[in-house]
C-alpha cells in the first residue's frame, strides 16, 4: 500500500468516525432540547462530512492537500467562539476529540499548532469558568492527549520515511537504487521541457568489475563500489543525483547541464577516479556513456538506452574511455 493511499483510508476513517461522534451529540442534545449545542454540532458535522468528502476527491493527492487545514481550522474557530459565547459547560469536552483529530489529518507541525491554540483558549475558558479542580483535570487530560498523539504521529511518519529510504536506496552504498531512477529521471525530463533548460546524464561503469571481484571476491568489489560511491558524492554537485543500477555501474542525473557541462562533468569523475588509490584494487578505471536531452527527448527510456549506447561505444575504445552521443532533436 502507497504512502498516500494509506493517509486517506486514514483521513477517511478520521473524518468519519468524528461525524458519527458528533452527530450522536447533535442528536442527544436535540433529544434534551438545547438547541443551541444541536446547531453547533449539526454545523460541525456538516464540516466533518466536508473533510471526508474532500478526502475522497482528492484522494490521489493526501501528501499535498491544503483543504485539510482550511476544514480544521473552520471546525477549531467554532468551538472556540461557541465556548466563549454559549452557556454550556460541557462543551469544553468536545476539543478532546478536535485535538485528536487535528493531529491525525494534519502534517505534525500544523496539528499541532492548531491542537496547541486550541488548547491554550481552553485554559483560558477553563480558568474564567470552571472550578481550579476541574480545570485541572480537564487539562491534563488535554495535555495527554496532544502529547501521547503527537508522539505517535511523529513515530509513524518516522517509520514511514525509514521505509521509503530503505524502499530507494541500496544497503551497500547508500547511493539511490533503479527503482527510484526512472521516477525522479520523469520528473527531470518534465522540468527541463516546462523551463527550457539542458538536462544530461551518465552511465557509467567499473571497468574490468568482473575480473576485479574474481580477484578480491565478492567483499573486496563491494568495498570498490562503495568507495567510488562515496567519491562520486563528492565529486558530482548540489542538484545532481547518483544511482547504483547493479555491483558495477551507476546512473548520474544532471539537471541543467548541457553537453559541454556534462563533458566536464564526465572528465572530472575519469580523471580523478583514475588518480585515486583504491583500498583494495590500488587502481580502478571506469567507462562513461554521456547524453543530453534533445527536444524529441520526452521519456526516460530513451534517454537510458541513448546513455547505455554510449557506454557501449566507450568500452570499444578501451577502459578509462567517455564517449557522448547527441539527444534527439526530432521534436524541434
């Protein structure tokens, strides 16, 4: 299951079990004859109603949806003023539920910002009303709550982002995996059509990774390919991005990099891969297969297989070799 379509079976189940609550309150007070609380929870039930349809419209976006926090924020203000403007005691009861769900939709810095005002005119509608007692217990159980809830959303979005790091990044080099490469790569592709600007990429290759791993084994070509990983990082820029697609060769996307950038870009990384002293082959050369997007570029495919062909070329040249090959200018 996706990240996002967790969150609104999540945002879902949150807005509607909150209706249920608050019509069964509606209800009951209509049963007792105040009108007043009926109205305001018929309002807050409509809103909560709102909250799952909006959910459900904008289900392929969670991660991202403003409407959340115009919805919460609308359901906070009305309690807020219905505590300070209604005769009703009881009411100060119905912000443990808000406070729950204010952190359980919201990202957990706007939940809690949100839960914390609330919290705060609860003190003070608290203190001018209630006996100390009471305040106090109402209280603590506020505090409780926002903390023991914040708490846990901050341990699932933890875990959540452990398991998206595990799911993109391979366990030897820390370097990103194929699996995130054709997704980030789609996204380049459509920033570089949307602005105008150059996008190049790499595949490049250890050169002679067979014979080095029949040599040093299995341990000594993974010790290489993470120590290159590591001197990648250091040698690519901000805004680039480093993929591993197998125990020899790795992917490099270069935003806003036209052929003479990339043919730089590619150069610096022969050179000083060639200069190094590796800690368990000595030396090490790689091979580079260079292109840049053309305007007839507009899938990732083609701009994989182009820098594969690339490589290619380069290894028919021989080892420590770069080869470039143009981009399609078919859409021009």
């Amino acid at each position: 299951m996706t990240e996002t379509r967790l969150r609104t079976y999540t945002h879902l189940a949150g807005y509607c079990l909150a209706t249920l609550f608050i019509a069964s309150l509606a209800l009951q007070n209509l049963r007792y004859g105040f009108y007043s609380l009926f109205y305001l929870a018929a309002g807050m039930t409509l809103l909560t109603l709102a909250g799952a349809g909006y959910t459900f419209v904008c289900r392929r976006h969670q991660l991202s949806a403003p409407g959340h926090l115009m919805i919460l924020t609308a359901l906070n203000i009305g309690l807020i003023v219905a505590m300070y403007t209604m005769n009703a005691s009881g009411i100060s009861h119905w912000s443990m539920p808000l406070i729950l769900l204010n952190l359980l939709i919201l990202p957990l810095r706007q939940g809690l910002i949100l839960s914390l005002l609330l919290f705060l005119a609860l003190v003070i509608f608290l203190l001018i009303r209630q006996p100390l007692q009471e305040t106090i217990t109402i209280l603590t159980g506020a505090i409780a709550l926002i903390a023991i809830g914040a708490l846990y959303i901050w341990h699932y979005n933890h875990m959540a982002q452990s398991a998206e790091d595990l799911a993109i990044t391979d366990p030897v080099t820390g370097a990103h995996n194929a699996r995130f490469l054709d997704e980030t790569l789609q996204k380049e592709i459509s920033r570089a059509i949307a602005t105008g600007h150059s996008l190049s990429v790499i595949t490049l290759a250890i050169d002679y990774a067979d014979e080095a791993e029949d040599l040093h084994g299995k341990n000594g070509i993974q010790t290489l390919f993470r120590e290159i990983t590591q001197h990648l990082f250091g040698v690519i820029r901000a805004g680039d991005t480093l993929y591993t697609l197998n125990e020899s060769e790795f992917f490099l996307i270069l935003p806003f990099t036209p052929e003479e950038g990339v043919r730089v870009i590619a150069e610096r990384i022969r050179r000083t891969i060639a200069e190094h002293n590796w800690s368990v082959v000595g030396k090490a050369t790689v091979s580079q297969g260079c292109t840049t997007r053309g305007s007839g570029d507009t899938r990732t495919d083609a701009l994989r297989k182009r820098a594969r062909l690339a490589l290619e070329e380069a290894r028919k040249h021989g080892a420590d070799s770069i080869w470039f090959l143009p981009g399609d200018a078919s859409g021009s």
